[in-house]
C-alpha cells in the first residue's frame, strides 16, 4: 500500500467518524492495549522497534494506572 492510499483511506475514515484519524493513532492504541493486558514492557519494546525502553513512554503516558487507582485513574481500587 502506498502512502497516498493510506492516508486518503484515513482521510474517508475520519470523515465518516466526525474526528481525525492517523495511523500513529493505531499504533498508540495498540501500546496501550498490551501494557494493560500485562504483555511485559520488553516485549511491547522489541515490537515497536523501539531501541531504548524511554522512548516507548510517551505512547503509554497517561494510559497505565498507577498504583492504587482503578483503570482510569479518577478513583482508589477497591478490594472486594
């Protein structure tokens, strides 16, 4: 596929969803998806291509809880 496709696919994408869409979108929902599901951060590395685990964080910033706060990072995970 040649870049020109790809990016008038994108273009009709966005349109008909009322929000701009890229593939560098795909990708970050991707890095996102993994981390969460627990796939190990070296793992998610090596598959982006990535040479230095530091420049995997500003795709997952923001995205992973942290301790002690649900998913979304608004309120304490409960223990039931």
């Amino acid at each position: 596929m040649t870049y020109s496709a790809v990016k008038d696919m994108f273009d009709r994408l966005a349109a008909a969803a009322g929000f701009a869409a890229r593939p560098q979108m795909l990708r970050h929902s991707g890095t996102t998806r993994w981390v969460r599901s627990g796939v190990d951060r070296d793992v998610v590395q090596t598959l982006l291509g990535h040479v230095s685990a530091g420049s995997m964080n500003p795709q997952v910033a923001g995205s992973i809880p942290a301790e002690g706060t649900s998913k979304m990072g608004t309120e304490p995970a409960r223990c039931e």
